[in-house]
C-alpha cells in the first residue's frame, strides 16, 4: 500500500507547495511512491481523507484555520510543516507585533466583515507537529528527502548547524568579514546551501534559527558595522519574526533607548 | 421545470487555483440569483509591514506577496523605489530585468498550461492523470516551466523568492559560462515552444466571443514587460503614476474581495466598470511588438488575435511563453559581464510608482518614502483583484448561455474553466478577503 | 579486511531474536563467502552497520569469535537508525563494515579473576566479553558480574544473569537505585555490591561500561581496594561517522573512541574520564 | 638546500606553460569577491598584481600595494584544504535491487593532476599534519592519497605577513622549509627559484633559469628575515598541552562564549581542521543512495551527540574542545600542535575572536 498523502494550504504565499510542483520529473516518480489525495494546486481534492502524511504550508490567521488545522491533525498520520509560515508564522506575523486591528482598518473599508485573528501563529501553536521544514522557501530537495525518509520508516535527518559552515563548504568569501556587510548566517539555520552569501551578499535568515545561537553577539557585531538599533532590530525582525530567539533579540533593539 | 429550480452550487476549494477560494451561486427560476467569488485567503498585511522598513528590505518582502510571481512584485517594487530616488540603472540591468521577467512568464505560464488548465480541457483531474496519457506534452511543460525556473536561478539563485535582485539592479551578475550553457537548453527548446502552441490551439474549446475591457502596459519598441503607459481598450493611454485617477478598488458589501473597476473618464466622472488584465490584453494591445518567428507560429494555427474570447488565454499564455523563450535567447546571445550589476541608490524622500506585467497582468506599486529611504506608505495592486470583477460578471454571462438547466457537477466544472482562464492567483492578493455571508 | 579502506559489504540477516520490546539481536552472514571467511574480530570490537538509505550506527559484535558461521549483534531501538533496523527481518540485507576498535584485555586476564561492573540498560560490549570467558572457563579464574540499574524494571535479560549465577565460580550481583516490589536483589548504588563480591585485588582484571560517572565511581572504590589502574578497563561511547580515525567525532581529548578504544585502560582516559565536555 | 635559480617575472607565464604542458590544471591565487583565493589559472594577468591584503580580528579588506609584484599579501580564506581535502565527497555508493539485495561500490577517484601556484609555508605545514592524520594511520585514505600524489606544489614565501599571522611563532614560516616541488621568492623584479623534488627539478631545468646573483640571494633572504620580525602575534609556546588542560575551569571559556557564534567559521578556514561527518543521500526512488563524507565542526551540536545526550551543548564546553584539540591535544594524537599561525581562524571568526589572545590568557596564566 502507498502511502496516502495531502498537502494543504493556510496563509501563505504558496511557494513552499512549489518544491513540489516545481519537482518535475520528481513530481511524477513522487506519484507512483505515494497516493496524493489532496493537494488543492494539484488538482487532487479529498480534504477529508485520512491520510498517512500531512504537508502544511502556511500561517493560522483566521478562525476557519484554526477550526481546520484541528481536524486535519485528527485524520492525519504524521504532521509536517513547511516553512517559515507554517514553522514561525511567517512573514505576516509582523502583525503579532504591531496593532493589528488598526493595520486592518488602515487597508480595509469594512475590517469588521473580514473574519480574521488579531495574529499570525505557526501550526504547532495549535496542534502537535511531528516534523518541521524551515525554509522561504523550503526547496525540493528538502520535501523530497523528507519524504524518501518516511518511505523508509525513518523521520527526516534534522540539521540544525548555521548557514556559516555550509557557506564554507561552498568556498564562498565571507561577506561580512571581507565586505562589511551584515549576515545572519551565524545564527541561521542550514538547508538553502548558503545561497546569499555564494552570490555576494548578507544572509536574512530566510530559513529559521539554527540551534544554540548567540543572537546577541551578532547584534552587537552589526552595531560595529555601523548599524543603527532599528535597523539591527529588522534583521531579526524579518521572514521568521515569529522565531522566539529572533523576536527577543530584533524588539530589544527596537527599544528606543537601544539606538 | 427548469424555472422552478432552485440550485445553490457551493465549491469549497476551488481546484487547481493557487491559493484556495470558492465559488457560490444560486439560482432562482432560471436566472443566477447570486454568484460570489469566495476567497478564503486570509488578509497577509504586506502594505503595513512594509512602512518603517528600509528601501533594501522591500524586494524580499515583497516576494512573499506571491510564491508564483516573486519577480513581478520584485520589479514592480524596484521600479518604484529607482523612481523615488530618481535613479536610472542602465541598459544591462534593464536588459536583465527583461530576461529575469521572461524567466518567471515561462515558469507560472507552463505550470497554468500543463498543471492547471489544460488538465482542464481534457477532463483530468491532474496533471499527473494527464500524463499517463500525455506523457510528451505533460513532459515537455514540465521542461519548459523548469526552464522558466532555470533563468530565474541564473539571476536570483532560486526560482522560488529569488535573491538576486536589488534596487539599482542586480546583487551579482551571472558568469557568462553559465549564461552560455542556459542559452543552449532554450535554444534547444525552440521547437517544443512552437509545438506548445500548436496543441493548445487545437484543443477544442468553447467559442464564447464577448465585450469586454482590456487593460495593459504598452511600450514604443518591445513587448510590454517592465515599462511602458498603461493603455486601455476604452482609448485610455496614461502615465502609470496616473492610474489612481482612473481605477478604484472598493469593498462592495456584497463582494468577497476588493474589487478595482476602470473609470475611463476618470474616478470623479464616475461610471466604473470592470477590465481585464494579463495575457489576452497584453496581446490583444501589443501584437505588432511580437517577432515574426512569433507572429507567423500562431498565424499558423488559425486563430486571431486580438480576440474576444477568454478561452483563448492559455493560447495567449503559449504564445506568450514563445515568445519569452525567444526574447531570453536574443538577451542571452548578447551576455557579458557589467562594469558593476548594481548601481549604489542615494535614498531621498519622495514617491515612486512601478507598473509590471506579471503573468497574470498589471501589477501596480507605490511607495512613499522618506529622506532615509524608509518607507512610509505603499500601496500594492495586484492583477487578481483587478480581475475579480470581471470574473463574476463573466461567470454570470458563461453559466447562463453554458445553460442553468445542466446538472450541478457540470455547471460547477464550466465554472471553474471560466475561472481558470484568468489564473487567478489568489494568495497574490494583498487584498482578496472572506467576508461572512450575508443571506438574504 | 580491518585496514582495507571502508565500503561495506552486504550482509544477511540469518535470524532476527526479539530480546525484549526494545532490543533484538541479529545473527548475521557476509553474503559473499570469501568476505565472511576473512572476517575476524575479537570481543569488545565493534562493526558499522548500514541501513540502505538511512546511515550507518556502531554496533559491538556480541557473539564468541571462533564461531564462524555467524555473528551477532544485539541492538537496542533508540533513534533514528536504530529504530528503523528493528523493522527489518530475517533475509533482509544491510550493509557491514570492521571489525574496528581495541577488543577487551582477554590475554591479559587469562588465568586471573574476571570482574564484570556494568551500569545502565543491557550492556552489549560486555556480554560478548562474559560468553568469552565463559566458553573457556579454565582459561580464566573467578568471573564475578556486578550490574546496577537506575530502577529494577529497567532490567533486562533477568534469566541469562540467573542462568549464570548457577555457574562454577561465577558470582552475579545486581542491583537498583530504585526498586519496585519483588526484588530480590540489593538496592543502592552499583559500589555497594564491591563490598559483597569477592575481589582478589592483586589478580584481577575489571571490565567495565556503562555511565562515566558510574564508572569512575566504581574505578575510585577499586582502586582504593588496591586494584592497578592498568588492570581496569572500560568501554567508552561517542558519536562515531567513520570508525577509523578520521572523523574526529569520537575524541576525547587526544584519545579516538573508536581506534584507541572503544576498550581502555585506565590510565589512557583517566584524566578526563566524567569531565563535562569531553 | 641546491643551487638557487632566478626567473625574471615576464617569464613567468612560462612556468604555468610548462605545467599546463605537462598535464597540470594550474591553480593561483586571484582576487575574487573581495579576497585572495585560489581558482584556476590560465594567465599570470589574473594574479593579484599590485594587492595587498589587511587583516585583523573580524576584518579582511584587499587594499592597493605599490609596484609590480604578485604576491604581495599574506593569503586568503582558504588554504589546500579545498583541494586536498574536499568540502563534501561521495565516499561510496549503493542500489538495492527488487529482491533488496544491497551492492556497494566505490566511487570514481577522478582526481586531476593540479599545480598550485603561490602556496604559502603555513599551507604547506598544514598539508604535512594532513598527510599524517589521512595517511599514516592504520587504515590510509586512497581518495586522500590521490589527489596529493597529484600535486605539484608551487610555494612562494612570505614577504607581506598580515597582522594576523604568527606563524614566526609556531615555527611553521615565514620561509618554505619542505613540502613544496618548487619554491620562490619574489623580488621587485623576478623570482628566487628553489627546488624541492625530482618533479620540480624537471620543470625547473625546462625552464631555463639563470643563476641567482649573490645579491639576489641576500635581498630574499633579508625580506623573509623582515617579514619574521614583522610578525606581533604569537602564542605562550609551541606546547600548550598541559596549561590549557590544567585550566579546563578558567573563567575566561565562559567570557569568549559570550561572544563566540559557534559558528564553525573558524575550524572551516583552519588548513588543518579535518572533522567530517557522514550522510546518507538516498534517491527518490529508494533504489540508489550516495553516501557522502562533508567537513563538520565540533562547533555544531550534532558533532558531539550521542543518543538522548549532546556532551558538549553549550558554546564554552565547544570552544574548549576547539582550543584545546587544536593546540592540546594535537600533540598526543600527531606529535605538534595543529596551529600552524596562519591566522584565518582570527581574520575570518566573524565575532573578531582572536584564538593567540584567549590562549594568551588560558593558558599563559594571564588575567581572565
Ligand atoms: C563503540 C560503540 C559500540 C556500541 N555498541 C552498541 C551495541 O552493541 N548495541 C547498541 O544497541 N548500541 C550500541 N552502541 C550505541 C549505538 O551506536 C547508538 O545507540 C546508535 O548509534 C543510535 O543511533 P540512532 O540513529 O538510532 O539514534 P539517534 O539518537 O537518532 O542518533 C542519530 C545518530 O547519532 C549518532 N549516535 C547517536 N548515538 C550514538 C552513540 N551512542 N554512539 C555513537 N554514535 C551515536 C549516530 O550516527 C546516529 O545515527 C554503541 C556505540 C559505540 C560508540
Ligand atoms: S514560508 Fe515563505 S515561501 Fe513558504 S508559503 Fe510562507 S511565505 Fe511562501
Ligand atoms: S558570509 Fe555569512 S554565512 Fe558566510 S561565513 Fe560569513 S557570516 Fe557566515
Ligand atoms: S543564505 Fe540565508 S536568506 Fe539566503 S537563502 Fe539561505 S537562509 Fe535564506
């Protein structure tokens, strides 16, 4: 029996479901391991269906979500995340540090007709979440290898070294030590094959934080670059905001008496 | 019998939509009592977050607008912040920009063809069904949006949320070696393009030829694709900064999105109605800007441009998907390293204004910026929402001479076709909203 | 086949054994007959087991080293490789490479005491070292086995250890930090049994494995009792990737677990053996 | 050391020539995104002429230096290792077929013959430390093994040492002792040749050198002398076994954890470094699965985990076991320190660590 599949969609860009959809041949070799029953872009409509595994790409920021998210962990197997969105809320849980009613108002004639939380959260604020895939996206080879993982009944390798020694194994320059440029590559973790810095500039963090980071002495290397406090808070305070340690870090620098 | 049916017709995930929305109808006696276009995207927030952000900062958060067209929003954004500052970044990088653009036309229109519409027309559930069938043609989709892929990781070293592109231009430029060896991969694809055409013009599909509104950029020399006035077929021909005096986008009460209608006298004179942007506009406005190789491909297959007909836009994506392939191979044979790929932005305040075309059409920006470079206000219009309007009223036409007695199931896959012409994108909706249903 | 340069070899699970609800014993065969009639090893070395697709784990050899047939190695399920081993069964193929490592003192301990002191949950390095000596007892004096557990439903193989203590010259004492009903053994921590087990101090050879810090207290109390350090000896565990040297991942201080060790004696990691960190 | 040699630098195209010629894919330093690295070289236009290098904690800029000389800098962010020893490798390969029979094989040891231009003698030392580790042991790398038998090795000695080095005080430079197939020393205008092998003597007689004046051989030697005595860093001694390891509770592990990123920065750069792991890369299909060998860092958590416990989870317990590997226990396990003084673990650590000063203080007894 192959496994049964679904990949489901919250707030999100859709661009985690890409690693799939932009799969190609992997695509299709993807079908004959495993039975993909729902996945919205695909064409493949059972939201219903228990299924063995469950990819979530996407953010909870409504109340129709939170409802969802409950009853897909119900008839799901295992339970993986992928992305920033549905890892650390995503991009859009700026919002969780602002008023997010005012933002709403601000955009929208008739906020009130609109059904929405005041925050973005990630899926393992609600529901148990057997795996996570951090990325902005998360790429094939990351989906694909998680999948080959569960295949042969194993969980996916978890790696959570910085984005510092695969940027060195690609024998790229550093750009912070030989360019001055702020990176955040030391407190970043790996998966994207240090992208940024193999073309010249700084890392964003795009794929989360690595494990035991030292957010703090990053902060005040950029404060030697010549960065002001606010501009150092956005470093952290980007695509994985929601990220306990960058949040912490990004609002202490937000602070006015920080600058 | 037919007129004392009462039928409510409700899809709860709008398949092979990226992005999830919803489609509800009823229909009363015969005629469609209530048709909405439900779009469970929930509001994302990107004009907010973006105010107090550095001008640096917006090409990577504006790419998480949409995963399907980072590079639009990317452009239209850099555009827009280059105007604020009042800076030009020269011919190689405007070329590049051509070719990142062309890169991402390929990608979304060969992922619609092959995963979204075609499926479609030839009643499969996937693409995957499909190939079992269609192997070569599924097969050689899925080269040519791997191609379109290819390009944007030539200059933005992933496909999806690229990082290569920068205000001033480019954060690297791309060695020639590997410029030389994706030249011969589209080379060689040249003839599946023309082949692509060909098929999807021998689909057979329904012959629907209707008035409607079409809106796009229009450039003097190139097909429109970074640059150019916006143009309607009202006659309308403006400046892009003057696009708020001539659209509006409203909540409607009854509506489920911000809707944006074409006021051709402008917004004071009143008189709104809703247009049609993306592939089929940009054609039916820019034909004389195709190569001939272009021209004389689609020639051949019979149908005409410009054309009435909203079944014709996957056509319209082919050719457009030709002639990207083309217009990547001119820019590539010309490849050679810049003096610098980027020119340093000297921030100042002001406003700025981009309009792209984004696969799916106009994709507007604009940003109020202070003397630092930190944004103050953006405005974000994206194709979708100028679409919405014109989707429903094409619904209500289609449905009702597709014929309101037909059964349910097909009365939901007509309307779902209808849909699909126009991709909607809907996680690209910086403003598509779930409203709570009113019911009567 | 020891310093060949490592590329596994197939081999066949021949029978799989359920041990308990976690742990299971393979006997194993080299697919290709002149690979499995080279194969040597001695007690205390290890194998790199290969599970396709997955990784690769470390693994002592279990089972008596004249026994060509077979080799075994007991496994206890505890991540990620492991738990997907316990899947597999008899027939299945997974990939072997070693033997590797320094095996236990056997030579050196012949004709003297044999003392066993091992803590924590079934510790595969020693029983391949008990059949050893088992299997020729004359060769050796006294074999006394001293085993604590942190609770005494955590441990296993309760009739094998019964089994032994009926043996000639063999004394088993077992004990728990922490015991529930129905224990007949001693309850304490593992130095309390050294009171009771018979040691000749002057002719002896330890054994131990298991927690660093239960072994630096049992080596503390032996040594005290007028054991030399060279005749204490312990097998040690690191994360380990190549098991020849190279990876680095296996060091403490100067010493490689897995080609200095994973046996030692005393002196050779005395001076950071329980230091955090190493 | 045999008779010195002197070859005018428009002549030294020829050199790169002669090694083209006879099989080598030469290899130089360049300038490229903002540093020296070495890349593959076709003409002597791509060396760095007229650049220098600055270094300092955290800091790496190439900066402009007066006249013709073209290698007139310390070095860059790499040193062989990248050649020699690289990032990431398949090590083996395996398919299983239908029946779930496994076959094994080896991969391709497709290792080029290169030659190396402007290797410096820091690099050189740390290649020997390598070549004990990878080839002295009881079970040798082949793989190792074939790319150094390939090498050709150009070294130049030291004329411009960075801020950062020290290698004065690790005894492993300024000046090529051994190791190298030819060695040089810039002058203004031209070359010192020296001979190291039997391969490097061929290439030298094909070359057609002059001999070296007296005056030559002095200035070289004075440059190299200066270049010595340029150097501030230095570390308490050669041998820091026993300090660093009777201060294993210094305060002053937990004061550069604070700053420390454990990164892995440092032991990326460092030419002797050679910790790796091993990962499984399996094919969709679960048919083929590559099994692959990628440096590691014992900066990573994973480095020192064993099941349900990471020995060293925190950063002070990691950048002890880095410092006192690096310039303890090297010496148990390969008989010297694994310092050589090349100084990229200071210019590259991007929190400006400078490994000299926090040993200074460690292990010298120092203030905390
Ligand atoms: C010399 C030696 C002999 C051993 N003998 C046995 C034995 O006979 N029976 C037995 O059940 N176990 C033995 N172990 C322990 C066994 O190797 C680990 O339990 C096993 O590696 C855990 O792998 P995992 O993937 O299931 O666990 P996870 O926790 O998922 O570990 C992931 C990876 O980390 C590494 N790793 C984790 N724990 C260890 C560890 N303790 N030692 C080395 N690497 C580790 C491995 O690469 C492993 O694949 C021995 C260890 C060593 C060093
Ligand atoms: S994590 Fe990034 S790429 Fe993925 S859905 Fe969210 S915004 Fe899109
Ligand atoms: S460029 Fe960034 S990721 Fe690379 S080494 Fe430097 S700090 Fe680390
Ligand atoms: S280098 Fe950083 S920002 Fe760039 S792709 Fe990788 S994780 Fe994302």
């Amino acid at each position: 029996m192959r496994p049964k599949i679904a990949v489901h969609k919250f707030s999100s860009c859709d661009g985690c479901q890409l690693a799939l959809l932009n799969a190609g041949e992997d695509l299709l070799a993807l079908s004959e391991l495993v039975e993909i029953v729902h996945f919205a872009e695909a064409g493949y409509l059972d939201d219903e269906a228990e299924v063995d595994i469950a990819f979530v790409e996407g953010s909870v920021t409504t109340p129709q979500e939170e409802r969802r998210i409950r009853a897909i962990r119900q008839r799901s197997g295992r339970l993986i995340t992928l992305g920033a969105c549905a890892t650390a809320g995503g991009l859009q849980a700026l919002r969780n540090l602002a008023d997010g009613e005012q933002w709403m108002a601000d955009i929208y004639p008739h906020p009130e007709l609109i059904a929405h939380l005041p925050t973005s959260t990630p899926i393992a604020d609600h529901v148990p979440v057997d795996f996570e895939i951090w990325g902005c996206p998360v790429n094939t080879r990351q989906v694909t290898g998680a999948v080959r993982s569960l295949l042969s009944g194993v969980m996916p390798r978890v790696d959570q070294e910085k984005v510092c020694l695969e940027c060195k194994r690609h024998n790229s320059v550093c750009v912070m030590v030989a360019g001055g440029q702020p990176c955040m590559g030391p407190v970043t973790n790996t998966g994207c094959g240090a992208l940024c810095p193999s073309v010249g500039r700084g890392c964003y963090a795009c794929f989360g934080p690595a494990e035991n980071v030292n957010t703090a002495s990053l902060a005040r290397r950029f404060q030697t670059l010549g960065m002001a406090g606010a501009e150092i808070g956005h470093r952290f305070l980007h695509i994985n905001n929601g990220a306990p340690v960058f949040n912490g870090e990004g609002r202490r620098w937000l602070e006015p008496d920080h600058d | 019998m037919i007129d004392s049916r009462e039928v409510s017709i409700k899809v709860p995930v709008l398949a092979r939509v990226e992005g999830e929305g919803a489609l509800e109808m009823s229909i009363r006696n015969g005629v469609i009592d209530q048709l909405r276009l439900r779009i469970f995207e929930p509001p994302r927030l990107f004009e907010k977050f973006l105010e107090g952000r550095s001008y640096s900062d917006v090409p990577d958060i504006v790419a998480r607008i949409c995963g399907i067209c980072p590079v639009a929003y990317q452009m239209s954004a850099v555009h827009a912040l280059e105007q604020a500052f009042s800076m030009q970044p020269g011919p190689w990088v405007r070329e590049m920009r051509r070719l990142f653009y062309c890169g991402e036309w390929l990608q979304s229109h060969a992922l619609h063809i092959h995963l979204l519409a075609a499926p479609d027309f030839l009643h499969y559930h996937s693409a995957i069904e499909m190939a079992k069938e269609f192997p070569q043609e599924v097969r050689r989709g899925l080269k040519l949006q791997e191609l379109g892929n290819a390009i944007v990781r030539l200059l933005g070293a992933r496909s999806v949320h690229p990082i290569g592109a920068s205000v001033g231009g480019f954060v690297y430029a791309p060695a020639p070696e590997q410029a030389a060896a994706l030249l011969g991969r589209l080379r060689r694809a040249v003839p599946e393009a023309e082949a692509l055409v060909h098929w999807i013009a021998g689909i057979e599909l329904p012959d629907e030829p209707e008035a409607f509104i079409t809106v796009c950029l229009r450039h003097p020399g190139e097909y429109p694709m970074n640059e150019g006035r916006i143009v309607a077929s009202t006659g309308l021909d403006i400046d892009i900064a003057e696009y708020p005096d001539y659209f509006r986008e409203q909540q409607a009460p009854h509506a489920t999105a911000l809707h944006s209608h074409l006021y051709p006298e402008g917004v004071a004179a009143g008189g709104g109605t809703p247009y049609l942007v993306g592939p089929i506009a940009r054609l039916n406005h820019n034909l004389d800007r195709l190569p001939a190789a272009v021209r004389v491909n689609l020639d051949q297959t019979g149908i005409r441009f410009p054309s009435n007909n909203m079944f014709h836009s996957a056509l319209a994506r082919a050719v457009e998907i030709h002639y990207a392939l083309l217009e990547s191979i001119r820019i590539l044979e010309r490849y050679s390293l810049p003096e610098v790929a980027a020119v340093a932005p000297t921030p100042r305040a002001g406003v700025g204004f981009g309009a792209t075309e984004a696969p799916r059409g106009l994709l507007w920006h604009r940003f109020q910026l202070d003397h630092t470079g930190h944004v103050q206000k953006a405005t974000i219009i994206p194709p979708t929402s100028q679409n919405q309007a014109r989707i429903e009223e094409d619904l209500r036409r289609s449905l009702a001479m597709y014929g309101l007695d037909r059964s349910d199931d097909e009365l939901r896959l007509h309307g779902e076709m209808v849909i699909r012409n126009y991709d909607p994108c809907i996680s690209c909706s910086t403003h598509f909203l779930k409203l709570r249903v009113e019911r009567a | 086949m020891n310093t060949e340069f490592p590329i596994p070899h197939e081999a066949v699970i021949v029978q799989r054994i359920e041990e308990s609800p976690d742990i299971f014993t393979w006997r194993l065969r080299f697919t290709d007959p002149a690979v499995h009639a080279a194969y040597r090893f001695m007690p205390g070395q290890f194998n790199m087991l290969y599970l396709h697709g997955v990784g690769e784990v470390p693994i002592s050899i279990v089972s008596d080293p004249e026994d060509d047939r077979l080799y075994d190695h007991t496994i206890r399920m505890v991540g990620r490789v492991t738990r997907a081993m316990a899947q597999l069964q008899s027939g299945d193929h997974i990939g072997v490479r070693g033997a590797y490592g320094n095996p236990w003192p056997v030579e050196q301990a012949r004709g003297k005491d044999v003392i066993i002191a091992t803590g924590g949950l079934g510790c595969a390095p020693v029983v391949s070292v008990i059949n050893y000596v088992l299997r020729r007892r004359e060769q050796y004096g006294r074999l006394v086995i001293m085993q604590g557990v942190r609770h005494s439903a955590d441990l296993i193989w309760r009739d094998r250890y019964e089994q032994w203590a009926r043996l000639p010259d063999t004394q088993v004492l077992l004990t728990a930090d922490q015991s529930g009903p129905g224990w007949p053994f001693r309850t304490g921590l593992i130095t309390r049994l050294i009171d009771e087990a018979d040691i000749d101090a002057g002719n002896s050879v330890v054994m131990m494995c298991g927690p660093e810090g239960m072994m630096r207290a049992v080596i503390d109390d032996l040594i005290g009792r007028g054991v030399p350090e060279a005749r204490l000896w312990l097998s040690m565990e690191r994360n380990m990737q190549c098991g020849i040297g190279h990876c680095g991942h296996c060091q403490i201080g100067g010493q490689f677990v897995c080609k200095d060790g994973p046996v030692f004696a005393y002196p050779q990691v005395k001076e950071l053996l329980g230091v955090k960190g190493f | 050391m045999s008779r010195r040699l002197y070859l005018p630098r428009g002549r030294l195209q020829l050199l790169i020539e002669r090694l083209s010629a006879d099989g080598y894919r030469c290899i130089g330093p360049q300038a490229h995104a903002g540093a020296i690295v070495f890349r593959p070289l076709v003409s002597v236009d791509s060396l760095p002429k007229g650049l220098g290098d600055a270094q300092s904690p955290g800091r790496y800029r190439l900066e402009p230096s007066r006249g013709e000389r073209l290698f007139a800098w310390a070095n860059g962010p790499a040193a062989l290792k990248p050649f020699t020893f690289p990032a990431r490798e398949t090590v083996w390969r395996v398919k299983r077929d239908a029946a779930g029979r496994l076959a094994f094989g080896e991969t391709e040891q497709d290792a080029p013959p290169l030659a190396i231009i402007g290797v410096r003698a820091c690099d050189l030392a740390a290649l020997a430390l390598h070549d004990r580790h990878f080839l002295e042991g009881a079970v040798p790398n082949p793989r190792y093994r074939r790319r150094r038998e390939r090498l050709f090795l150009v070294a130049v000695n030291c004329s411009h040492p960075a801020a950062t080095c020290f290698c004065r005080a690790t005894g492993d430079g300024p000046g090529a002792e051994s190791g190298f197939d030819l060695l040089l020393d810039e002058l203004e205008d031209g070359y010192l040749v020296s001979v190291g092998s039997e391969r490097g003597h061929a290439v030298a007689e094909s070359l057609t050198l002059q001999t070296a004046s007296d005056a030559q051989i002095a200035q070289a030697a004075e440059q190299l002398a200066e270049a010595a005595a340029a150097q501030q860093r230095r570390l308490p001694s050669r041998n820091l076994r026993d300090s660093l390891f009777s201060n294993l509770e210094h305060p002053r592990w937990t004061d550069v954890a604070e700053r420390c990123l454990a990164c892995g920065n440092c032991t990326a750069v460092c030419p002797t470094c050679f910790c790796h792991r091993e990962v499984d890369e399996p094919a969709l299909d679960g048919v083929g699965s590559e099994h692959l060998r990628e440096w590691d860092s014992c900066f990573t958590r994973d480095h020192s985990y064993i099941h349900g416990f990471v020995v060293r989870a925190e950063t002070r317990l990691r950048y002890r076991q880095w410092l006192t590997h690096k310039l303890g226990s090297w010496h148990e396990q390969l008989g010297r320190s694994g310092c050589v003084g090349c100084g990229r673990c200071i210019t590259w650590c991007p929190a400006g660590i400078d490994m000299t000063e926090e040993a200074a203080r460690i292990a010298g007894g120092g203030p905390p």
